[in-house]
C-alpha cells in the first residue's frame, strides 16, 4: 500500500489548501484504504481543477470515472457522480474530486485546464449522456453516430435494444 | 477425387482438378485482422509455424488480390458493414474463415455491440474454434479449407453460371 | 491554382493500423495537416459486461483488454479487486507473478518491435521478433496452457507454482533473447535508412507530453522519469533493483531505444525474482463466491503500453456495481495529431508504430 | 539450309525462345524470391507444391488466371486496361535486343543468338525500359482512386529522377567502348582483358542504385509500399491483370539484371577469360556464364529487399538528386579525362 508517511501528509497538505481557498465547494473529504476523495460542488468544478494543476502542481488528470447510481441513490438523490482522479507526478500523490450531477445537468468541461480529459468526457457522453459544456467537439466517440441510448446506463439492456445489424 | 468419374464428363473432370489444385495451393489471405485472433494469425505466417509452406505467406493488403478472407477477432455492429464491403470487393473465387469464438459466434460477449457471427453478414466456408485457436489449429482449419476446394467444381460454374457454388 | 488538400482515409482496415483504427488525414500532397483518429470498431462493451459478472469471473475477460500483454491487464485487475477486498497475497504469489508479468512485458515489445519495423519496411525484423517471443510464449503455454490469452494471475495468487525446472527453462529463454536483439539492433540500430526513417520524427517533447497525458515508454522517450514500478510501487516491486530507460527528444528513434532498454531491464528483473524466490504459499485463501463490503478504490500499474489503471467499486455483492479501465493506448492515442503534424504521410506509419497501440484496449 | 527454314522457321524459333526465356526467368524467379527471404527470416517458404515449391508460380498464375477480373465503374475503362499490357509488354520487347551469347556456328549457318542487333541496342533498351513507367502511371491513375494515384504520383517522380544517373553510367560504358551495340560492348571487354564493372567500379554501383530504384524494388518500392499505400499503383488491379503486374515487376528485374552484366561483367565471357590457364573455362558455353552471373544479381536484389527498411520519399529524392546525379557526373567526366589522356 502506497500510503506512507510522507503521501499521507503531502495529501492532507493539498486537501487542507484546497479547502482553506475553497470552503463553499468542499463538502466533505474522505480517506478510504488510503485513498483520498474530495467531494466537491458542481460550479467550482473547474477552478479547484485550475488551483490543483497550477498551484498544487497536480499535473495529470488520470482518468473520469461516471457512477449511475440509479438503485443505490437515495429518492431524489444526484443520478449520476462523476469522479476526477487527479494526480502530481514524479511525487506519486494522487487525489479523487467527487461530483455529484443530476440526470441532465450539464457540467464544465476540464479540456481547457487538462488536455487528456478530451476523450474521456466524450466516453462519459457516449456511454452516459453527460453533457459536457465548453467541451472542444462533443461526439460519441465508441458507438456509431446513429445509435440511440447510452448503454452504460443502468437501466439499458446488456444485449441491447435492436439486437445489432 | 471422391466421385467416380463416370458420371463426371471426363474433359470437365481433369480441368477441376487443374483448377482447383492451382486455387488450393496459392490461396492469398486477406491482411486484415480485428482482434486477438489477428495476433495469432501473424504467429501463423510467422517463422514457426510458417504457411508460406503452402505457398499463403503473401497477406495481399488490397482485397482485390485475395482470395480467402480470414476474419479473425470480434466483429461489432459498427465494423460489420466494413466487413461486408470488404468481402464484396473481393474477386470472385473467394473463400472465407470465421477465425476464433467471436467470430464464429460473439464468442464471450453477448454484448450490444458485438454481432453474434460473422456468419450473418458473409458466408463462411470453415470455422476454427478457440479464443484464440492455436496456430495449429488455423493451419488445421485452412488444410480442411484445402481439402473444400479440392472437391469443388469450378468448372461447372463457369460453363453453368446458375449453379450455385457446389460444397 | 486553389489549393486543394486531399483527406486520405486510413480507414478500420489498412495493413498498418494495428487492428481496427481508422485515421481521417486531410493532407497537403503527402504532408499531413490534421489527423483524426476514429476508433470504436472494436467496442465490445467490456464494462457493461463485467456488471453482470462475478469478480473472478472478469479476470478472464481482462486478458481480451491489451490481448499482446494479457498478464498486465489481469494483474491491474487483480491488484485493484485484492485492495478493495483487503486480501493479502502471500510474498511468494507477488515475485512469481512479477516473473510472469515482466515475461509479459518482453513478449510485448518484441510483437511492438516487429510490426513497428514492419511498417518502416524492414520486414525480416517482424519474423525475427516473432520467433523470440515464441520462446518466450512456450514458457506461457507450460505454465498454463495459453499463448495469447494468458489467464495466469488470479485473485489472491497463482494458479500454478513456480518449479525449478521450469525456473530452468525460463533462464534458458532468457539467456536467447539478447541474441536475437543483437541481430535486430545490428540489422537496425546504425542503419541510415532507418535512422532516416525515425530520428527527429514524430517529436513531442516533456511538456506537452506530460500535457496530453502520454504515458509509459513514449513518455520516458522524452525524459520525462515517471515509472508507476518506482513512482507507486506495487506487487513487492520495491525489493528489485533496475534502472528506468529515459529518451531525449522524444521522436521515434527514442521510443525505439527506451523499450529495447526495457527489454534488458525486463530480462534483469526476471532473473532476480527467479534467484530470491522466496519460499511459502503461492496463493492465497480466496472464499469461493466472493463477497466484496462497499467501498471504492484506483488502482494503477505499469503496462508495457503505460500506466493502466482500474477504478472498482463494490457494493457488498458478489458482482462488482462498477468497474473502470483506465487505459494507457486510449490517452496516448490522443497525441498522435500533435506528432504528426508536418510529418509526411509515410511517418503518421512510423509514429502510430511507436506509440505502440492496441485496439482491444483502447475500444474497450 | 533451304531459305524457307533460314528465312521462316529459325526467327520464329527464336521468337519464342525470346518470350520463353523471360516467362521461365520469371518462374524461377518468383520461387527464388520467396525461398531466399523465407531463408533469410528464417523460415521454410512454399515446398510443398511441386518439388520443393517449384511449381508455386505455377498454382499462383493458374489461380490468378482463373480469378474474376474486377474493373471499378468509376476508373476509365481504357487506360485501366491498357496498363498492364504496356507495362509487360515493353518488358518482354526489350528482351528482343539482349543478346545472350556468341553466335554458334553449325555447319555453313551461323545462329546468332539474339533476334535483333541493332547499333544502339542499349538505347532501345533504356526507352524501352522507360516505357513501363506509361503502365505504372496509368494504371495507378485510372483507378481513379486515391491510394493508387499517390503510389502512380511517387512513381512518376522516382523513375524519372532516376532516369538520370542510370543514363549517364551507361553512357560512361559506350564512351569507353566506342559503341551502343551491345555485342560489341561484350567482345570490347573480351578484348580489352578487364570488365567494366572493374574498370569503373562508381559506374557499376551508380549504374546498380538507379537500377534498383528503376524497377521500384525495396528500398525504392515506395510507389507499391505495402505498410502506407495499401498495394500502391495495383490495389485496384485483380485476377490477370494484376498477374501481368507482379510478373512484369520481375522480367523488368531480369531484363536490369541482364543489362548490369552485359554492359559491366561482360555478358557470356567466362572469368579471367585472359589468363591462359584458365583456357578450359572456355569449354563451358558462354550462356551458362551470362546464366550464372544473372542469377547473382537476382539474389542480390532478393537479399536487398530482405535486409533494408523503406525510404521515405524525400530522402529517395535528395539520395538521387544531391549523390547519384553529381556523382555520375563527375564520374563520366573523369572517364573522358582519362581516355583523352590516354
């Protein structure tokens, strides 16, 4: 397990900036197998992403994870959670941003901070419908052009609608 | 050959077997591959196990110069017109192999993008099981292939263009 | 006379794209403008898929993933499954499955070094990286019994022990392959045509790299000294010692020298892990229906390709509710424009060869 | 020796000797080709049809014979055609100037061993061997698609460049040998003692380069690159047409390869034809000598396509443009230098 010492501290340092610079959009953090997350509101999305990557040095956006938690969500609960795992290299510090987003909300595009995150939100589109705006050319970029439905969604079918060609 | 060649007109018989022996030793893959078959295909025509022996090293880039189409990998509704063409535009006397589970059947994934088969969209003359089949059992699938052609008739196709490709 | 720019569609089938990629070039007479990739012909919606199955039963789907280095995924996978169910491998399960996955990572680069040189021209490399790494697949296909899809790390362990016949054999194997690498490197290390053909082409340097979020080999090829084995270590990684190869300027040439580096360093470890092979269980007690209390976790690893990532979530079933690949083609692939540009049109070739993609990553 | 059979019947058993001898070369070529780079990558190549391969052609054009003949609707339908028949046949046409050996004498008659000898029969050669690019660039062009017109483009430029230094080497050898015909070329170096290809060794390797590069053969064989244009000029072409293709390529490679020898390893003159110890080389008829000297030069080229990565186009260019053309240059000029001081 990655977690020693010195990530921990390096970690609850850049978690501590954050939420000092930004306490309206911190809402809670979390330290799970020494993994932290930092669930944040929808509109500073982008400024802690700009703080992170130019103050804080966090310069690789890993990856966008999308969660449909259609089941697990308590009534009237988000629809949708969107994860940013954020991490600096070569110091091996990584950290998760937690947004929860409702079913047609649209969210701002990280392209203009993190270049990488092109792809990864038009995957977050094709397989969920998240809308991503600012976002340089939002297509889907898995399934054809003409196909209907987003099928990473819960409620859609394994096999599919149609049954192919 | 099998049949007794009484009843074969004797003329026609002894250019099938010029024809086919010539189709059967020089079939030319077609250089396309999809998925983790394809990597099993190139160990094939690699130095061990080696195809050129049967004269089919020659992977023709351009489907106009191929003669058997060898679908190796998972075919999914949006490659599966490509596929299509692809096989249309190849020139007559082709043959085509479903290479792996994928494309004999959707092999593992009864998903909503994969079709369950190639066998919907072209016709398939053999299939090789595995995921991936061995290299033997490619170069097994292609021998059967060989053996298809053999007791093929071309020429009755030639002189009858109704007759369907006789098996 | 109107300028008039031809787009060239390399498209899902061409004899270079290493699989089912399809590239949109709008091209100026043979100079290249702009590069789109299209990809998608081989989604077989594997996340969808592993909704519905068990935790030991996407394992085997993950070797499918990157089918060159089908350990790599599973171990991604498994290290990624084994935090978040907090199990324990025993010390003797992580350094045989550091033998495998650097066997892996052999394997992968000489498939890499083939078609690379393949699509340069120099088509008897192909053969010769393909006959090493057969060596290299026999000692897949004793461990147990595949080439390609190789299924040999599962959660909690190994399914077979390591020997010392077998511990043999791999060293023999070993010692064969920096023969077949002096033959390639001679035929094209010092080459002109080659030299031609790579150095200065396809150039992305630290910064932008870092930008666009490469990773893995082409990353290092610019200098940039970011390797997931000594950044995050993980499998007991931090009880071997190798060096990480670095590049200079980035272009192709580089990317070229760093992973046959690799190759050697991949060789060192192996033969570490094979002396101190510590003694004990190779795997460890795993329940046979697996039942996983919620939770979430990211877990990355080291791929040939790059770094390759797996985000789990559970949630108290046997079925895992969410899992995400991270992978490293699928970025990578996205600063194939920026290399490209001004390059001719037989370089998008070369380039596209040095990134060293896979489709079946990538698609997903 | 009645002239009906002076006249009629020995032209017309040398004609098809002339058009046999290429199509045999080309058999024997093919299989060469694929045995030798499946030697060198270290694999078997075809020997399971016929005696060790040998009948591998054989299958291939009996197949490609029987294949559909696919013509696009969208290509111009004349030239489409056209181009394969140019292309082989200004091959097997210059094979008519090339001699291949000494006249024999039987009885009264003497049978010359060419069709036709022609005072600049090297010339004819060269213009012949020019024409093919015609076959390349129509074929590539009137497939009116764009992988086949990038790989007919390339090709214009890449023989016509090289057009250049090939001229220039030949013409240093007809200077020295005071004459285009290519008999007298051969009885000069009989006569003089050495071949040409030791006299002017930068005239041979120029000569060679340029050759390689003429008939689009690795590492020059960018206007077919398989990695980048698909199958380059001939992804269209299927079935016969595509057969005249792939076997025009090797009758050009015959006909180069029968050329270096005349002009620089003198033709049908057995090694060290001077020395005269060496005189029982001389019972060994000269054909077997032009044979055997061919057949090095082919394997040469097989083993060149077998070792080398493929050029990128700018640097074909600048390789033949700043190098071979200057380098030609001077070469002829120090020839001429040479022979006047002499």
């Amino acid at each position: 397990m990655p977690d020693a010492a010195s990530d921990r501290f390096e970690i609850r340092q850049a978690v501590d900036q954050l939420s000092a610079r930004f306490p309206g959009e911190v809402l809670a953090v979390a330290v799970e197998k020494g993994e932290t997350a930092v669930h944040l509101g929808k509109k500073g999305l982008i400024l802690v992403l700009r703080f992170l990557k130019e103050e804080l040095g966090f310069n690789a956006l890993e990856d966008i994870v999308v969660l449909d938690n259609l089941r697990t969500a308590a009534e009237g609960g988000p629809r949708f959670t969107v994860l940013y795992q954020v991490g600096r290299f070569p110091a091996a510090v990584r950290l998760r941003l937690a947004v929860a987003v409702g079913e047609d909300e649209i969210l701002d595009s990280a392209v203009p901070v993190y270049r990488s995150a092109d792809w990864a939100e038009r995957e977050a589109y094709d397989m969920f419908g998240l809308r991503f705006d600012g976002h340089p050319d939002l297509r889907r970029i898995y399934m054809p052009e003409d196909f209907e439905g987003h099928p990473l969604r819960k409620d859609f079918p394994l096999q599919g609608r149609d049954g192919g060609v | 050959m099998t049949e007794d060649l009484s009843k074969q007109p004797f003329l026609l018989a002894r250019a099938d077997d010029l024809i086919t022996w010539a189709q059967k030793n020089s079939l030319w893959p077609f250089g396309s591959g999809l998925a983790c078959c394809a990597i099993e295909m190139i160990a094939t025509a690699a130095a061990r196990f080696d195809i050129a022996r049967f004269g089919m090293e020659l992977f023709r880039a351009s489907p106009r110069q191929a003669d058997l189409f060898i679908v190796a990998g998972t075919v999914t509704n949006k490659m599966a017109p490509v596929i299509r063409r692809l096989w249309d535009q190849m020139p007559d006397p082709k043959w085509a192999l479903a290479m792996g589970n994928c494309a004999i059947g959707g092999g593992p994934f009864p998903t909503y993008s994969v079709l369950q088969g190639v066998d919907k969209i072209i016709p398939v003359d053999v299939y090789v099981a595995g995921c991936p089949p061995t290299p033997q059992g490619l170069i097994h699938g292609l021998m059967t292939l060989q053996e298809k052609i053999a007791r093929s008739h071309p020429t009755k196709e030639i002189l009858d263009p109704h007759a369907r490709r006789s098996l | 006379m109107a300028f008039k720019e031809i787009d060239l569609n390399m498209g899902p089938q061409h004899p270079s794209t290493h699989g089912v990629l399809r590239l949109k070039l709008a091209v100026d007479n043979e100079v290249v403008l702009r590069v789109e990739p299209v990809i998608g012909y081989l989604h077989r919606g594997m996340e969808k898929l592993w909704e519905s199955l068990t935790y030991t039963q996407v394992v085997p789907l993950t070797d499918r993933l990157d089918y060159i280095a089908s350990l790599s995924n599973n171990l991604g996978y498994v290290l990624a499954a084994e935090k978040l169910a907090g199990i324990d491998v025993p010390r003797r399960a992580r350094w045989i499955r550091i033998v495998l996955v650097e066997l892996q990572r052999l394997a992968s680069h000489l498939a890499w070094l083939g078609f690379m040189a393949n699509d340069i021209g120099a088509m008897s490399v192909l053969l010769y990286g393909f006959e090493a790494r057969e060596t290299v697949l026999d000692l897949f296909e004793e461990y147990c019994g595949a080439r390609l899809t190789i299924h040999g790390i599962r959660i909690g362990g190994v399914p077979r022990d390591i020997d010392a016949a077998f511990a043999v054999r791999v060293r023999k194997v070993l010692d064969g392959i920096p023969k077949w690498l002096g033959d390639i490197r001679a035929l094209l290390d010092e080459n002109r045509i080659w030299k031609q053909r790579t150095v200065g082409v396809g150039r992305i340097d630290a910064a932008d790299a870092v930008a666009y979020g490469l990773t893995g080999p082409s990353l290092r090829a610019s200098g940039v000294d970011w390797d997931m084995r000594k950044a995050l270590p993980y499998s007991s990684y931090d009880e071997f010692d190798f060096e990480v190869p670095l590049g200079r300027n980035g272009d192709v040439y580089d990317r070229y020298l760093v992973r046959l580096e690799e190759i050697n360093q991949s060789i060192r470890i192996v033969r570490q892990a094979l002396d101190g092979l510590p003694e004990g269980e190779f795997s460890a007690k795993v329940p046979r229906v697996l039942k996983v209390a919620p939770g979430e976790v990211f877990h990355t690893i080291e791929a040939p390709k790059g770094v390759l990532g797996f985000y789990i979530k559970s949630n108290g079933t046997d079925k895992p509710e969410r899992v995400k690949m991270k992978s490293p083609s699928f970025i990578n692939l996205q600063s194939l424009e920026h290399m490209c540009k001004g390059n001719l049109f037989s370089d998008v070739v070369g380039i596209l060869g040095s990134l060293d993609i896979v489709l079946g990553e990538i698609d997903k | 020796m009645t002239p009906f059979v002076a006249d009629v019947l020995i032209p017309a058993g040398k004609i098809v000797a002339v058009i046999l001898y290429p199509m045999v070369m080309v058999v024997v070529m093919i299989w060469l080709e694929r045995r030798v780079v499946a030697l060198i990558q270290g694999r078997l190549g075809p020997n399971r049809v016929g005696f060790q391969g040998i009948a591998q052609p054989v299958a291939d054009a009996l197949k490609l014979f029987f294949k559909e003949d696919i013509r696009q609707r969208q290509a111009d339908a004349f030239l489409f055609n056209i181009a394969p028949i140019l292309v082989m046949f200004s091959s097997l046409l210059a094979f008519c100037f090339v001699p291949l050996g000494e006249p024999i004498r039987i009885g009264t008659y003497t049978l010359t061993l060419w069709i036709a000898e022609s005072p600049v029969g090297l010339l004819i050669i060269l213009g012949l061997s020019s024409v093919s690019v015609f076959g390349v660039i129509f074929g590539g062009w009137a497939s009116n698609s764009k992988y086949p017109l990038m790989g007919a483009l390339r090709s214009v430029v890449q023989v016509l460049s090289y057009e250049i230094p090939l001229g220039l080497t030949v013409l240093t050898v007809a200077f020295v040998a005071r004459s285009m015909d290519l008999v007298e070329i051969v009885r000069r170096q009989e006569s003089a003692g050495v071949w040409y290809g030791f006299l002017m060794p930068v005239s041979f390797v120029v000569f060679w380069i340029s050759a390689v590069a003429e008939t689009n053969r690795a590492p020059f064989d960018l206007p077919e690159a398989e990695s980048e244009l698909v199958a380059g000029y001939h992804t269209e072409y299927s079935g016969m047409k595509f057969a005249f293709f792939y076997m025009a390529e090797y009758a050009h490679m015959v006909l180069v390869s029968s050329l270096v020898v005349l002009l620089f390893f003198g033709g049908w003159l057995p090694p060290l034809g001077g020395v005269k110890a060496l005189a029982f080389l001389h019972a060994v008829p000269g054909f077997v000598w032009y044979l055997v000297k061919i057949m090095f030069f082919l394997y040469l080229y097989v083993w060149i396509r077998a070792t080398f990565p493929r050029y990128r186009f700018d640097s074909l260019i600048r390789l033949v443009w700043k190098w071979l053309i200057p380098l030609s240059l001077l070469n002829f000029l120090a020839i001429a230098l040479v022979r006047f001081l002499l």
